[in-house]
C-alpha cells in the first residue's frame, strides 16, 4: 500500500475550485461535541412519574401491549432543515423488572414521535432452570450491542436518532411502547422524568466524503488526479478511516493503490489520488471511505476521450473498420432481397 | 420370487428414496442463478438483492429474490411471532448479506413454512415459505425505514416426495405473506418498491423462477 503523492491536513479550505461533484459545502467542525439540547420530556409531558405495570396490559393481536401517549408542541420553525442544522434524539430511560416466574419468550420497550418509532429494546428470555435474559439494541449513536441480564432487572439508557419528518413544528405525539409474548412477565417499567426528545448538531452519519474529477478533458493515456475531502462532522475524533478506490473498469487505473490508511481525522482531510486513463469511454470510479461509526462513498461519472493528437483519418478509418460488419450484413440482406424479388417475379 | 430377488428390489428401494433425500439436499446445497444481483442501498445501510446457499456472495449460489421488507419497530423476532399462526415450522437454513453501515455481515435463517416436509404422505403438496435476514442483533436501523428486517419466500413443492419437486413462485409466495399479514391486523403494501431482482418465468432445475422485482413492505407497529 502506498500513500498518496499528497497528503493535506486543513481545518479551512478554499472551496471554489471544487466541481459539482460536491453534494454539500463542508462545514467547520467544533472541537468538541455540544451535548444535546432537550426538546420535550416526561419532566414536561407528564403531570406524574410514568410507569407500565403487570395489569396495564392487553392483547393486542399478537401481543400483549401497554401504551402510554404524551403530546408536546413545537413553535414554527423549530425543526431544522434536515441534515444541515441539527438532528431530533429520542432518549429511552428506564428500569424494567421482569417476574421471576416468567415463562420463555420475548419483550420489547421501545419510543415514538408521531408513530414512527426510532427507539427500541429487545429482551429474550430463556429458561434453563434459572431465568436468563438477554438485552439487544440498535441505534445510530453506537451501533449494535446486546448483554445478558444480571437479575431480573436493569436500568437503561438509550438515545437513537429519529425517523425523518418523524418530528414536526406544531403538534406531535410521544408514545411509549411495551410488548411481550404469552407467558413472559413483567413486572413494571418506570420510565425516568429525562425520557423525551432533545436535538443535536451531531449528524448521524459524521464522516462525509467528497471526490472531485479535474475541471479539463481526460484522454486515454492521460494521468489525472481526484481530490478527495473526508469530513469528520461529529465534533469528536473519528478513529480507523480508511479510504479505498473501485477503479472504473478497463477505463482507468489507480497509481497509488487502492487503500489508503488515513487513522485519525479530526476535522478535514484531503487527498489527491493519481490515475491512469486507459481508453476512451464511459466509467465510474467510486471512493469510499470506512469509519468507527459509518462508511460513506462518492461514485464519480468520468468519461475518457480518446488520446490527444489522434488525427481525423485515423479516427476515420477506425469508425469505417468498426462498422465494416454491419456495412457487409446489409449487403448480404439486399443481396437476398432481390433475389426473392427476381424470383416472384419470374 | 427368490430371495436375491427380493434383497434386490428392497435395495432398489432404499436407494430410490435415498437419491429422493439427496436431491433436496442438492436443491438447497448447489444453488440457482441469476444475473440481477445487486446492492440495495437505503441511506448507509446496503444488502443484497438475493439470499446466497452458502456464505459466499455469488450469482451462481443464489438462492431466492429479496421481496418482503418487514419495518417500523420490527425484529425477526416479532416478525415470526406475527406470522407464527400459519408460518409454524421451521425450515432449512439460507444466508442473506447485510451491511447496517459499518461492516458487511451474514446471516443465517432457517425462516418458518406453513408446512413441514411437504410431499410426505398425509401432507399436504406444498409449503409457503419465507427467511428473514438482519444484521446481528435481528434488526436494523435507518431513519427511512426504522427498525427493520428484509426477507424472501418461495413455494416448496413435493419437497419430501419421491418425485414432482420444484421450487420457487416467489412472488405468488409473497402475496401470501402480505395476506396474512394483514389478516393478522396488521399494515402491509404489497409491491412496494423495486429492488432490481426482476425473474420473469423461468425454469432452472427444480428451481422455478417468478418474480416482479417489486418489495412488499409490512409494518410492525
């Protein structure tokens, strides 16, 4: 693996000479990450302390189902454009306790803002004589994780980026969720005052990349170089960023290799990648980078035009000799046409 | 009819009925093809348009079209739960191929079938079939589609008898997922979205292709 001929560290860049290849003008990253600022909570929506007990529930088709519906409003133009200002959190905050005579089965806790749900907790449970109970979730903060219960309760704090338009200004509904098969106990959920929705300018997918093809004409056998920009758009250090090049397909070649370590990126790394363009044609060249947390890509359209200096006589008898297959098929069909055509006509 | 010639027509059987087994085994073990596997990508989340035989991503050792997207609040738990009044038993196990961001995964799923071993005397002719697929902890998320699971289904015919087996009817298998899914009480649109595994009628073996290359999506409250 060889690095890159050119390897720039900027906080601040120009940004004019970029093409539009860009999907977005990159943005300074704070140095350290704003902590969320809260929207609306239980502190707020309800009038006491929320719990879900073993009699709160009902069979509700294929479970057994508990809801608990708040409402909170939100002023016009508070929510903000969408992946440029900030992004809605839900925070799941509780402590469960199953029964200890609960049969196998499942159990899920889990949050909505206007019926889109974007928090959620699995629990299997299983028995071998003793209890067992397994926690898994999903979110885009920290990814997957799942661990064993010790008891027959634990606390939990989750927080899971929302649903697009999963919030909006005026009046929405936070609902939370509880479910289990037949059989599985659960004593209560207390949910904690702090569960709710609160915002942030952390994006949920942080690293961003962008790739640029030169502004002048590739011909075979020029080389050429693709700028790229990393961005690291979470205002903490994103750790384990590698780069690598799907080269188009017999089009062109990359000449530096097609992994490229780059570790660290704090703010805004760029990169110039050489290639080779083999022939003329269509192609695509994709870079994508890979993070701790998510694994963006930038396909880049290019197209090759064929070697500078090649003279019109030979591009000439390049397209008679390229059609020549075709030109003999049609005379080979008029040459059968009027025969059929003498033939009727004997 | 002497006794060799007893011994060799009860030989006869039992390696008429063994090649019967061996030829389902093959059936899952050897795969079919295609040549419309591709990507799904849904913001950084990314799978593969077919389920594989093996784990290996090949479009020689596919297996069936992704058809059914399960969303919303969904796990693969609950999505057999859902459909656990008619989809009861389970069958054997394919691979599906998922990235939720960070990394490529497999994952294995037996799936569950309204009928075990079909062909079998006293069974009924056929099963409905469907496998369901997600990243490590059975579900995945993205702020589009929630929490969510993909699968696909198929007919298994004559399965277990001798001979008649085939395979397949993956879309007429789908909308039989979606039916039952909303006879459960719940939400579900069938041909939702394409994801580029178009099969128009097609024989392959045992193997019998048919699918319109659309998604059903089915909500999980």
């Amino acid at each position: 693996m060889r690095k890159p001929l050119t390897h720039v560290r900027a906080l601040l860049l120009p940004f004019v000479a970029l093409a539009t290849v860009l999907s977005e003008p990159p943005q300074l990253v704070a140095a350290t990450p704003a902590a969320p600022t809260p929207v609306a909570s239980l502190r707020t929506m309800a009038k006491s302390p929320v719990s879900i007990g073993a009699g709160d529930f009902a069979l509700d088709r294929a479970f057994h189902t508990a809801t608990k519906r708040f409402e909170f409003q939100l002023p016009p133009g508070t929510v903000p454009l969408e992946n440029t200002d900030g992004w809605f959190l839900l925070d799941l905050n509780y402590v469960v306790t199953f029964g200890a005579d609960s049969d196998p089965g499942f159990a899920w806790i889990s949050a909505a803002t206007n019926n889109a749900t974007a928090a959620q907790l699995e629990y299997e449970l299983t028995r071998n004589g003793e209890l067992s109970i397994r926690e898994s979730r999903v979110t885009l903060v920290d990814g997957q994780d799942s661990r064993e219960l010790d008891g027959l309760s634990t606390g939990v704090e989750y927080t899971n980026y929302a649903r697009d338009q999963g919030v909006r200004d005026g009046d929405n509904t936070f609902t939370l969720r509880v479910e289990h098969t037949d059989g599985v106990l659960i004593e209560q959920v207390a949910f904690r005052e702090d569960t709710g929705v609160s915002t942030t300018v952390v994006p949920p997918y942080p690293l961003a990349i962008h790739a640029t093809l030169p502004a002048e004409a590739i011909h075979a056998g020029d080389e050429f170089a693709v700028t790229v920009m990393l961005e690291n758009r979470s205002g903490a250090d994103l750790g384990d960023v590698v780069v690598d090049v799907v080269p188009a397909d017999g089009v062109a070649v990359p000449l530096d290799g097609t992994t490229h370590d780059i570790g660290l990126v704090e703010g805004i790394e760029e990169l110039v990648l050489r290639f080779e363009a083999l022939r003329s044609g269509p192609g695509q060249i994709t870079v994508r980078a890979t993070s701790q947390r998510n694994r963006p890509s930038a396909p880049l359209d290019l197209f090759v035009l064929p070697a500078s200096g090649t003279s019109v006589t030979v591009l000439t008898l390049i397209a008679i000799a390229a059609s020549a297959p075709v030109m003999l098929g049609i005379a080979i069909a008029w040459a059968f046409a009027r025969r059929r055509n003498r033939r009727r006509c004997d | 009819m002497n006794r060799t010639s007893r011994w060799l027509l009860a030989l006869a059987a039992v390696v008429a009925v063994t090649t019967g087994v061996v030829k389902t085994a093959d059936h899952t073990a050897n795969g079919a093809s295609t040549s419309r596997l591709s990507k799904v990508t849904v913001h950084e989340d990314r799978f593969w348009n077919y389920d594989f035989t093996t784990n290996r991503v090949h479009a020689n050792r596919v297996d069936w079209p992704i058809g059914l997207v399960f969303f919303g609040n969904a796990t693969i738990n609950k999505v057999k739960n859902i459909l656990g009044n008619e989809y009861d038993r389970s069958g054997s196990a394919m691979w599906g191929r998922i990235n939720d961001g960070p990394r490529w995964r497999w994952d294995t799923d037996r799936g569950r079938k309204t009928t075990a071993c079909p062909g079998l005397p006293l069974r009924p002719a056929l099963a409905r079939h469907y496998r369901v697929y997600a990243d490590g902890d059975d579900r995945l998320y993205n702020p589009s589609w929630g929490f969510y699971v993909i699968g696909s289904t198929h007919y298994d015919i004559r399965e277990c008898a001798v001979s008649g087996k085939q395979f397949g009817w993956s879309e007429n298998s789908e909308d039989w997922v979606v039916w039952r899914w909303s006879v459960n009480g719940y939400w579900a649109q069938n041909d939702w979205t394409g994801i580029g595994n178009q099969e128009p009628l097609r024989v392959e073996g045992n193997h019998v292709w048919s699918n319109n290359g659309r998604a059903s999506r089915l909500h999980t409250p």
